[in-house]
C-alpha cells in the first residue's frame, strides 16, 4: 500500500485502484477554484467579482466540487499509474462520482 493508493489485480489485463485524495489537497484546490468563480460571478445588484464569497458557495458549491475532482483526479491517477510503472492501453475508467462531502478525504 501507498500513501494514497491501493492497487488491486482484478485480472491479467485489468488493474483497480482505490485513489484517497486527501481532505487538505482538496480543500485547498476546492478553495482556489471559488477563488476564481467569486471573481467572474456576475449576479444583479452586485459589481462583478464583488459578490460575496458565501453567496457564491451556496449556488455553486457542488458544481465547483465536481470540477476541483475533474481537475486533480488525473493527476493522482497518473501518479499511481508511474509509481507503479504501468503501460495501460486504455484510459483510468471510474466506477463511481464519489461524495464529495466537505472536510473528508475523497475516495475514488
């Protein structure tokens, strides 16, 4: 076992593994891309990027939690898949959109 993967054989051509991205990492991503969206929300009777931040969060807050995902998964999954010093012949596939519930690791 790693520090955030477990590999399991499923089959001779077939690999699983179990990606924890750990809360902190998450967070911190998560926060940066509200970051970003604070700053090009627009909505009325607030100057553009001037809305406040829990305003943002209330209305977005799951769609930005999925793109945080999109955007860091791969690069645990191909760090794994280098750790590993794997050649797949197909691209990582996902079983399942994990919860994403906030202040918990992520699992994939």
């Amino acid at each position: 076992m790693n520090d955030f993967y477990q590999r399991k054989d499923v089959s001779k051509d077939t690999i699983e593994f179990t990606i924890t991205i750990p809360k902190d990492s998450f967070n911190q991503s998560y926060e940066a891309m509200m970051k970003d969206k604070v700053k090009d929300t627009d909505i009325k009777g607030f100057r553009k990027g001037k809305v406040p931040t829990k305003m943002v969060e209330t209305q977005l807050s799951q769609s930005v939690r999925l793109e945080t995902l999109e955007k860091i998964a791969p690069l645990y999954i191909s760090t794994a898949i280098q750790k590993e010093a794997l050649d797949p012949i197909a691209p990582p596939e996902y079983k399942e959109i994990p919860k994403l519930e906030v202040d918990k690791d992520v699992e994939l």
